[in-house]
C-alpha cells in the first residue's frame, strides 16, 4: 500500500500553532529589561508633565482660534 503524506487536521494545526506562539512570548518576555521602581515614577511624572504641556498648547489654540473667529464674524457683519 502506498504510504500517503496527509497534512494534520485543522484543530491539530491550530493547536501546534497557538503553543508555539506562547513559546515564542515566553522567551521573548525573558528578553524584557523591566524598570527599576526610580525609573518607572520618573517616567510617569515626564509623560504626565508632557500631557499638561500639551493641554495647555491645544487650550490656548482653541482660546486664540476662538476669539480670532469671533472677531472675523464682528469686522464681516
């Protein structure tokens, strides 16, 4: 009888793949250099420092582009 090569069925396929893929994240998580408790707060205080800055800019944007249109609509009507 004539040996066939049958590929794995779908489920068998799946499962080698989503196995492999924890393996995969496992040791790619060992690679992770984590922060030290230091670096994690003086990173947070830069992000939100960054965020207060940024709000401010778009708050003042807004306030100018306001009055810059409230005060086209006077000189125009």
């Amino acid at each position: 009888m004539a040996e066939t090569n049958k590929k794995p069925n779908f489920f068998v396929r799946t499962g080698r793949a989503i196995s492999k893929w924890f393996r995969e994240m496992k040791s790619e998580l060992k690679k992770v250099v984590w922060p030290s408790g230091k670096q994690l707060v003086n990173n947070t205080l830069v992000v939100l420092a960054a965020v207060l800055v940024v709000g401010v800019v778009v708050v003042l944007f807004d306030f100018l582009a306001d009055n810059g249109v409230a005060l086209l609509g006077r000189l125009f009507s």
